[in-house]
C-alpha cells in the first residue's frame, strides 16, 4: 500500500497493509475510509480503529498499529487502554465531580458556590473542554496570566482549585502529575506581596502597655487590649471572647476555651488564665452581663455587637506605636525565645499554632497546660513592669 493509493482509492473493499501490523484500509460505499488493526490480544482476534485518511496518513497508521503490537507483546492490552482513555473525563467534568464530592464538607454554601463559579469563569472557557489527564502546566498557566497580576487573590484561589482537580484526577490514575504545583516560578512575583506584619520589639511592650492604660479610650478597649496581651491571642478571639468560655473553677486556675469557630485553625484551644489575665476579667465584669454565658466581654459601643476590627489596631496607633496587634504575638514568642527557657513546644502551643509536620502531630498529643500556665505567669510578670491599675476615662 502506497500514500498515493491510499489518496485516490474509491472502490468500496478492504485492502490490507501487508506488512505483518494486520493493518488495513476499509473503504465504505458512500466514500468513507478508516483505518482498522486486526490484532490478536490475549489469544483472540480482535479489530481497533485507528482513525480516517487523511487525518491519519499511511505512515501514522503503520506507527500506531507497531506500537499496539508491541504493548500486546509486553503484556498489555491496547483496546482496553484505549477504552479507558476514552472513559476519561474532560477537565470541566471532573471539577464538577469534585465540586460534587466536596460539597457536603465545606463550611458553607457560598464557599462551595464560589468553587465552580470561579472555574465557570476563568478555567472552563479554556481548558474546559481538554481531557483531565491531557493538562498541562501550559494550560494551568494560560489560564492564571491574565489574571495573575489585575486580580492575585481571585488568581490563587483558581489556582488552588485547579490544584484540586487535577490531585483528584491523579487519585483516579488518570495522570501522574499536578502541574498546578509546578508553575508557582513561572508566574510574575507579587510587587503587592503582603509584608511581615510590623510588631514591637518585646523591649517596648510594657512601654506601649502604659501608653495604652493611661490613654483616654474606653475601658472596654483598654481591658481588650489587656487580656490579648496577656494571652498572646489573635484580636478576633478576644473581641468575640464569650463568658460561658471562661472556667472559673478548673484545675490549677481558670481557663479560656475559645470555641472553633474564631480559631484559626477551626479547633477549640483551651488558654490557662494568668492570674493578671484572671484579673481583667474580673475588671470587664462590671462592663458585661457576666451572668450571661452569650455575653460578649469586651462588648462594642452597639449593644450586642463586639469591638470592631481595627479598635484595638486604632488604639495602639494613636499611642504612637506603628504596629500590627497580630505583632505582639511576635514580641511574646521572641521574649519567649530571648528570655526563658521554656521548649519551643510550649510557646507555639501558647500562640496556638498548628503543627505542621504530620508524624510530630501524630504523637503531639498533650496540651502541655501546666507548662503553658508557667510560661504564662512569666510573661505576665514581665509585663507587670512599671503598671498601674487601668485608668478609666474622665
């Protein structure tokens, strides 16, 4: 058989190959024509299209038909691989079968909403329609450019979805790669990069501690600004802080149990209470319906509501202090560092940070209470340096 032959046979019939591959031309009446391999796999005789002329030339019929042979020599079954290659689903498919699966685990429905949407919108007009096992670091990057830059957090989140997708496509053992984790120097750096968040050295704290208590800002505030130094929290979990989370009666003095849902890591985590701590709490009572578990401690100027986000950032500013109220988390665990010897363990347990490494997790198991309630007492006492009582306004 010749390309020439090939181009110009009209005559319906089937007309072998002859060199050995069991390749053939079959030729239909209405003037079709296809390519099909006879081939024997696993003791039987079986028949595989290789597509049509002039798509597929002589010369790419003869190859294909090689390679099947070969794969049948090794062990392997070409019909049945290309079977389930055909079964693989496009990349939209399976990100809506993920979505599908997810869905019942994520927190929200805006969260799983905003899953397909943002695929919907940036990955689907472009790699929507290509086999998930067929995407490539190319096609993860021509979706991302446009946006990488213009709208970086939109960007991320798509391509961490993406990400997701394609893991979930490696787990079928559709491909074996992820290349949404393979781009990461491809794209442009962010000239918009977020900073370090700026936190007094710990030298200054007490400093910026008696700023805070002799300024004029409500008492709410001031005792806010108080307690979160003395535990070293985030500013949510003390603005949102609840009495039915204190445990005024536990063992070895009071703890704090702030609930999931205003933890970073979405765990309860218990805080054993300094006594200095325990004190300002005792001052907030007169400020809250303490009886009330629901009860905010540090209520807002809007009855029912907490202290908004940037009080407590606000109040620290107008004592001259350039900082981040995330920062003095900084100070503590750089005081903890400098100037105890407390394991390391014991201060990132205090800060409540998760830890990382899956197998250390594993056997991590202690809340090391004890321990954290000395380091505790420590830091309060460093901090009791040339303090006063809280002054209240007027």
């Amino acid at each position: 058989m010749t390309a020439a032959f090939v181009k110009n046979v009209a005559q319906p019939g089937k007309y072998h190959d002859g060199n050995g591959m069991g390749l053939l031309l079959l030729v239909k009446p209405n003037g079709s024509r296809f390519w099909v391999q006879r081939i024997i796999i696993r003791g039987k005789r079986r028949e595989m299209g290789l597509g049509s002329p002039p798509v597929v030339t002589l010369a790419q019929a003869r190859e294909a038909a090689l390679a099947n042979k070969r794969r049948v020599r090794d062990g392997g079954d070409p019909l049945r691989d290309k079977h389930e290659a055909q079964a693989v689903l496009t990349f939209e498919e399976a990100a809506r079968k993920v979505h599908e699966l997810h869905s019942p685990t994520w927190r929200n429905k805006k969260h799983a909403a905003q899953f397909i949407s943002t695929l919907e919108t940036y990955a689907f007009p472009r790699i929507g329609g290509v086999k998930v096992g067929d995407v490539t670091a190319a096609d993860v990057l021509a979706v991302l450019s446009p946006i990488w830059n213009e709208k970086r957090e939109t960007a991320r989140r798509v391509k961490q979805r993406i990400g997701t997708v394609l893991k979930w496509a490696v787990a079928q053992g559709w491909r074996q790669d992820n290349p949404a984790d393979a781009i990461s120097e491809a794209l442009p750096k962010d000239r918009q990069e977020k900073q370090q968040r700026k936190a007094l050295p710990y030298q200054r704290v007490v400093e910026c501690r008696n700023a805070v208590r002799n300024s004029n800002a409500g008492l709410s505030t001031k005792l806010a600004f108080e307690l979160l130094l003395f535990t070293a929290s985030r500013s949510a979990e003390v603005r949102l802080a609840r009495w039915g989370q204190i445990d005024w009666d536990a063992e070895g003095g009071p703890i704090w149990t702030r609930p999931g849902s205003v933890m970073k890591s979405k765990k309860p985590h218990a805080v054993p209470l300094s006594l200095d701590a325990a004190q300002v709490l005792e001052q907030a009572k007169a400020l809250s319906e303490h009886t009330d578990p629901d009860a905010l401690i540090f209520p807002g100027t809007v009855k029912g509501k907490p202290l908004s986000d940037a009080t407590l950032l606000k109040l620290v500013r107008e004592q001259g202090f350039d900082v981040d109220i995330h920062g003095f988390r900084t100070s503590f665990k750089t005081w903890a560092q400098e100037r105890t010897n407390f394991p390391r363990e014991v201060s990132e347990a205090a800060l409540a940070h998760v830890i990382k490494d899956k197998a250390e997790a594993a056997y991590a198991r202690s809340d090391l209470m004890e321990k954290r309630r000395a380091l505790g007492e420590a830091w309060a006492g460093y901090l009791a340096q040339e303090t006063g009582n809280v002054v209240r306004n007027g």
